[in-house]
C-alpha cells in the first residue's frame, strides 16, 4: 500500500488490517484517532488524546506514523511496552500496510550488556555461587547475542546483582578508548537509531536525550518531525525528574572510590588526590550520620541540624575539584572524575542556596541521603527545550482528561495550542460491569475503615472465588487488610511488598481462589484480561500523601497564585489516579466485572460527583446481592 493511502481505508472491514488480524472488526474510535494522528503530522500541530481502554490506541498512532514520510520517535512508559512495541505491534502494522521502513529499538545503557565488564568479572574470582551461576548464564548468551539488549536472557531476572557488574554507566563508560569499543551493543544501538525513520523509546530516555541536547553534549536520538508519546499521563511526573537536580551520598560514595581507582593509571595522582579525597570520605561520613535522625523525606527547612556537615561537604568537593583539575587531562578516568565532581558540587550548591520557582527537600533511609532541587512548573523549561528541538508532539493515553477536560495536563506542559480528543471506550459497560458503593462505612481516616471495607467486600470475594485486586492508596492499610483476610478466610493472598511483581502475576492467574492487595505500582500497567479478574476494590479516594514535598510546594505555589489549590491540583491528580486504577477491570470486549470502591465521601462530598463522571458508565448497583447476583449469572453462562 502506498504512503499516500488513506488512513480509514487501512482501518476499514476490509482493509489491510483484517487479513493480519482474527476477528477484525473496525472501531469507529480507533479510526477517528488514527485520523487525528495522521492530521497533526501532516499539519504539524500538537494532539493531545484520551482514547480509553478498548480503542486500539497502538495501531492507531502507528499506522498513519508508517503512511508518513517523517522521522519519527515514539515512546513507552515502560520497557515491556517498548519491547511489545517493536517486536509485535510495529512488525504486524508493516506486515499489514506492506511498507518498509527503517526502524529501531533504543533503551538507556544499563540495558546493554558491556563486554568490556564482562570480561573484567570474568577474570575476577570474588563471587559468591550465586554470582557465578549468573556470570556463567551471561557469558553463554554473550556468545551469540546481537543486540546486547538483557531483556533477551529470560532466565535472568532483572532484579539480579549481576547486571550491574556487567554493564555500564555513563561514569565508568570508557567511550571510544574502550578495547572492544568496535563490538560495542550501546553504540550499535545508537547508530541504528540516528539511521532509522521510526525509533522506539521509552520515557525516561526520551527526557535523558532531550536533556543531553541541552547540555550541549550532543545527541543519541536522531532529530524527529513527530513525537509521539503512549501513556504520556506519566509526562509530568517524568519531565519534572528529569529538569531536577540532586545529590545523593551513594553517588558521592562512588565517585570517592572512582576517584581512587583512577590514581593507579596516573603517576604521581595520589599524592595530589589522597588528602582531598579522604578529607571529602570524613565529610561524607560526618554527614551521613548528622543525617540519620531525619525522617524518610521532608523539605530542606527541617535539616537545620545538619546544615553545618553539608556546608563541609560543599567545602570538601570544592577542594577535590581544584586537586582534580590539574590533573583530569592525563587520563580519561580523571577527566570523567572531575566533571562527576562539578556536576555533584554544582547540584548541592544548588540544594544548598535554593532557586526561584523549586523546592528543595530530600529523601533519607538510615542516613543514606538524596538532596533535590525540584522545579515546580516544567511548561517554561521544556518549552524551551522544544524550541531548540521542534517537532510536532502527540499524547496519548487512557487517562488524561478530568470531566472531559485537559486543563489539568496541558497546563502543566504549556501545551495550550494542542487540539484536544477525547474517544470513549468501545465496550459495552453498563452491561459488562457493575459499580458498587458498599453502604455504611466508616470514613477514610477511621482506624477501622479497612476493617469495616474488608468485611463488606468479603462475601462478594467468596461468591467470585477470589479473581480480585484489592487496591490500595497506603501501604499501611495494604498490611493491615493482609492481615484481616488470611486471619478471616482461605483464599491464596498474594501482597505487593512480598514478591516481586511478575511473579505475583503469575501466581494470581495460576493459582485458584488469589487475591492480590498492591499499592501505587498495582494501580496501572497491570493487564490482567478474561475471567482471571471479576473485582476490583479500591479502598479509598487516591489523593496524594500530604507529607510529599513537592505536593506541597506545589499547592502553596498555585495558592499564591490565588488558586484552589484543592481543585487545581489536588482533585485533579486524584481524579486520574482514579481512573486508572479501575481500568484494572474491563480489559477486553467479553470480561465481566465488579467495581468496587470503598471511599465513603463519593457520596457525601460534592466532588464525589466529579470521580463518578470520569469513570467509564458502569451501571450502579446499591447492594451486595446485586452485585453478587450479577457475578452468578456469569458463571451460570
């Protein structure tokens, strides 16, 4: 099919696409936005979409990005999507429109087997059995590997210690000095990605590369006509990372020992740098603990005691970075030590004097700290960025809009020339899923909500045999309805903070009669289709934690601003937290399902009102023999 075809043609009964898929039927949302799509790149004007669950976003934004003849850069909120992307959907919509275009699969470095460090732990023999099983299962991949890329070895899990032995960071990277720098999977991936005409991403790089180019540094995505951004909810969040500064002791740690390291290919190093280095370790220790009475965060205001240690860290690295600076050209090792320093002295001289328009707090653990410098608003510095980068930017994602409205999310980008969408979800909801508001709980500040919530849902979870998430704002209430359940009933409890994730998937839908309790990572990115999950609880309005610094200096901003900060921010977030941890339930065109949601003032306060309105239109249920009842008649069919 040529470039030039038309999108709703590739979208029809027809067309291209029902001889790649089964059962194809067209979706009159999913064509509306791929139509959208194919507008904004052609007329380069900024989209911003809600396309609910059920639409077909994926191959809606791909399929006129393959018609196009524009470079184009899209990106994921996370690299299991990115790895779906490229390996199955990118492929089948090539397949389907009979193009071919030149495209890449780009993640950040630590995700890229370094060959170098392989061969250095390969020599070494400090590993425990544990690590040399590991070891030996990467250097018998190494062997025939062709992208690097770890997510290939299966039979190693991501959370092993071995990864970071075996790959690089941006500070220990020996560049093109490297011995294997010619073999190197990093810049093979690279080079496939400034080549390519659609290069694939995912969020975190996306902002790392948008900032390389503000530095100066260069480029690793090639300059793109279009952006377009899947589950761009997370952009805020992500974009506010990313335009942060901050400091933290495991960093300065590491560049104590680096720096030590790189004496011994230096003559004469360490008699210049064993002073500044070591002064700059007791500075660090001094710190750490003077920080060890402080809570798990807060904002800089409640570290007054230990001001004076932080004051002779800063002294400290300044004397490290004149020693480094008359030698950092004998070797790259140095070099790299030196900028490390600036960078660090820069960001706690930042923390320390403050910036118009930031805040400044920090997280703590056993006085292991981390010190940032959050701006508040990230419209002003990502316009910026994208007048030195333009391109035409498409979001996208299932939750975005609030009453029908991006007011919310656009604000926060300076996206106030983007044309708006929103295209509701195919499936039929009032006859899919039911909505229920158990009667007579307690408020949410109760001491006996969870208590109260457990015992109302428990029948409803004994008619389903289980095949719930129970979803939860605190990790407090999580233990406690943890504990509740496997004191009160037999069902196999799965908790978020006992295994990791993937594993808890799994045993959820193998196991009969699974409930799973999670928190913040459970309310999205957690697909779950078919009979596997009938009931979703969620315990109480997801507002964010008072105690958040950022949140805080957030709403003291937009109240200075004569705002309502409560409906400017705070309801808002919310709203979409909301809304994601219900699309939990209906994943597909014949799932059934309960929702329910244990928060008593969805009732009783008028934004209730506004919660309600952004869900999808469930039919309400006002009891539990109807919800129960309606759970039955499925398993009678």
């Amino acid at each position: 099919m040529s470039a030039d075809a038309s999108v709703a043609a590739v979208f029809a009964e027809s067309g291209p696409l029902s001889t790649r898929l089964n059962a194809y039927r067209p979706r009159a949302g999913q064509i509306a936005l791929a139509e959208a799509v194919s507008e904004a790149m052609t007329e380069q004007h900024d989209l911003v979409a809600e396309a609910a669950t059920g639409t077909g976003k994926t191959l809606a934004y791909l399929i006129p990005a393959l018609l196009q003849d524009q470079r184009i850069i899209i990106s994921t909120g996370t690299l299991n999507l990115q790895d779906q992307l490229f390996s199955r959907d990118l492929p089948l919509a090539m397949k389907a429109l009979g193009v071919e275009r030149q495209v890449a699969l780009l993640k950040g470095r630590a995700n890229y087997l370094c060959l170098h460090r392989l061969e250095q732990q390969t020599a070494a023999e400090s590993h425990d059995a544990t690590q040399s099983e590991a070891l030996r299962l990467v250097q018998d991949w190494a062997r025939y590997t062709q992208t690097g890329d770890r997510a290939e070895l299966a039979e190693l899990s991501p959370e092993s210690p071995i990864w970071p032995l075996v790959t690089s960071t941006q500070d220990n990277c020996l560049g093109s000095e490297c011995p294997l720098f010619s073999k190197c999977h990093l810049v093979k991936a690279r080079r496939q990605a400034q080549d390519a005409d659609l290069v694939v991403v995912n969020h975190h790089l996306l902002f790392a590369d948008l900032a390389l180019k503000q530095t100066g540094f260069g480029e690793v995505l090639p300059g793109a006509e279009a952006v377009i951004i899947d589950e761009a909810h997370q952009i805020p969040d992500t974009a506010m990372r990313f335009f942060s500064q901050s400091v933290s002791a495991w960093q300065l740690r590491e560049l104590v020992r680096d720096t030590l390291a790189a004496c011994g290919q230096a003559p004469g190093a360490l008699a210049v740098l064993q002073a500044p280095v070591s002064d700059l370790k007791v500075a660090l220790d001094q710190a750490i603990s003077a920080c060890v009475s402080l809570p798990a965060r807060g904002t800089h205001d409640t570290m007054e005691a230990v001001w004076g240690e932080l004051g002779a860290l800063k002294q400290a690295l300044e004397t490290l970075c004149v020693s480094l600076q008359a030698l950092a050209e004998q070797t790259r090792d140095l070099g790299q030590c030196l900028h490390r320093t600036q960078v660090l002295l820069s960001s706690l001289i930042g923390f320390l004097t403050g910036q118009a328009g930031h805040v400044r707090w920090f997280g703590c653990r056993q006085g292991r700290f981390t010190l940032h410098l959050t701006p508040l608003d990230v419209a002003e510095p990502l316009g910026r960025l994208r007048n030195e980068v333009p391109s035409t930017w498409i979001m996208m994602s299932a939750t975005l809009a609030v009453g029908q409205k991006f007011d919310h999310f656009t604000r926060r980008l300076g996206l106030s020339q983007a044309r708006e969408l929103v295209i509701d979800s195919p499936f039929d909801y009032p006859n899919q899923a039911r909505l229920w508001l158990p009667d007579d709980l307690p408020e949410p500040s109760a001491a006996d909500h969870t208590e109260a919530l457990m015992k109302a849902v428990l029948p409803l979870l004994q008619i389903s045999q289980g095949h719930a998430f129970i979803l939860f704002t605190t990790h407090r209430a999580l233990r406690q309805a943890a504990a509740w359940l496997r004191a009160h009933a037999d069902f196999n409890v799965l908790v978020q903070e006992e295994a990791p994730r993937g594993q808890l998937l799994s045993e959820f839908r193998a196991v009969p009669r699974s409930v799973l309790l999670g928190a913040a990572s459970f309310w999205e990115g957690v697909d779950v289709p078919g009979d596997d999950l009938t009931v979703v609880v969620i315990d109480k309005l997801p507002f964010s934690a008072p105690d958040d610094p950022v949140l805080e200096a957030t709403i003291q901003a937009a109240r200075d601003a004569g705002e309502n900060p409560f409906t400017t921010v705070q309801l808002p977030q919310a709203v979409l937290s909301l809304k994601q941890g219900a699309g939990r339930l209906i994943r597909q065109a014949d799932d059934i399902g309960v929702l329910v949601l244990g928060d008593p003032r969805l009732r009783t306060r008028p934004y209730g009102r506004l919660f309600l309105a952004s869900l999808p239109r469930m039919t309400r249920v006002d009891t539990l023999a109807s919800a129960s009842e309606f759970l039955q008649q499925r398993a009678l069919t």
